[in-house]
C-alpha cells in the first residue's frame, strides 16, 4: 500500500487533498447532525468511519485513473486489463501485429468471441477486419464482437474496457468455451508474444460484477 500510494501520488499530485477532502466532509456532516440532533459522541465515531471509507474510495478510483493513464498507448494495455479480469476470460494475445504496433488480441468468453484491436489510424482496423474475417471460418455461430480501443467515434477508451466487456450478454453454456478456445488455438493460431503492461490495475474493477 505504501507503494502504490508513493507511485500514486508522484503521478497524480493532489491525490492527497482529495483524500483528505473525502475524510473531512463527511466527518463535519455527521458532527453537525451530532450537534443539531445529538448525542454528538454517538455521531463522531460514525463520521470518522464515514470518512474513512470515503476516503479509501476516491484513493481506489484514483490509483485506478493513475494506472490506466500509465498504461495508455502501450501495445498489450488492453490485453493486460483483460487480463486481470475476473471470470472466465480466455485471452490469445497479440494475434494480429504489425511493424507499426497496432495489434489484435482475442478473448473467448461466455460472450463469444471478442476481437480487440490497439492502434492509431487504419492500420488497427485493417487488422481488425482481417482477424474477424479469419475468425468466422472457424467460428460457425458462435457470435463474434469487435472493439477498437482509443477516445475517438465509436471506440472504446481504455478505461471503458472492462465495463464493456462485462456488460456484453452472455450467450454461451460454460462447457462450450473449453471447446472453442481449443479449436481457435489449433486453427486460427495463437499470435506472436507480446510484453503485456503490469501496472497496478485493479485485478475487479468494481462496474457490472462477475460473469453469470
């Protein structure tokens, strides 16, 4: 922890002020209502837990925030969010690269198949629609989504990821992706290796809960 809060703050200057900020306010609410509704000793305690907790949050989300910017426009930062998702996520990673460092990854879930591609410009998505076209040779009617990760139209930024992913529906029965993940390794290949980023990304980003 005191690492990450060292790491945190070098990167992220008034992570400090906010967290304090988050521990005083709602430490003065509680106090005012002790005051005005009483006994005030029943309601410093309360307020002092409050506080904390507050705190604690914001330091979570930023340290979160602080990471992904990190990680942002490095080749492999999507596949390192995904990861360190919780669930059933079969992640091939880099199996579409090209010498500008746009690269495609492929993840098998309980949603299907999700195609992600990382890059600026045409050379993403040209990846992009290769992978897909190979991909639905192999696939038959598994259904098949593709992301572009970036803050332009239509993109996802890198900080959405995990979010999207978890809100995709699923439509899968679990023993189907051992199967599938088996049959586009052995057809599709698994993609040349590629340093994924290891920041201090949440391993559960707290947004649309586990896989059902």
């Amino acid at each position: 922890m005191r690492l990450v809060f060292k790491v945190t703050r070098q990167r992220d200057p008034n992570v400090v002020w906010i967290m304090l900020l988050g521990f005083l306010v709602p430490l003065a609410v509680l106090l005012v209502l002790g005051l005005l509704v009483g006994p005030i000793w029943l309601w410093t305690p309360l307020g002092v837990l409050l506080g904390l907790l507050v705190a604690v949050n914001l330091f979570s989300r930023r340290v979160q925030r602080s990471a992904y910017a990190e990680m942002e426009g490095k080749p492999g930062a999507a596949a390192g969010i995904v990861e360190r998702m919780r669930g059933d996520w079969r992640l091939t990673p880099a199996v579409q690269v090209n010498r500008n460092q746009d690269v495609v990854h492929r993840v098998v879930s309980r949603a299907g198949i999700v195609i992600i591609a990382e890059g600026r410009g045409r050379g993403a998505r040209d990846l992009l629609a290769t992978e897909v076209r190979r991909i639905r040779r192999v696939a038959g009617d598994v259904p098949i989504s593709d992301i572009i990760i970036g803050n332009g139209e239509g993109e996802v930024p890198l900080a959405k990821l995990q979010p999207t992913l978890m809100r995709m529906r699923r439509t899968l029965p679990r023993r189907q992706i051992d199967q599938l993940d088996r049959r586009l390794k052995a057809v599709a290949g698994t993609g040349p290796s590629l340093p994924i980023p290891k920041g201090p990304v949440p391993r559960n980003i707290p947004r649309g809960g586990r896989p059902r």
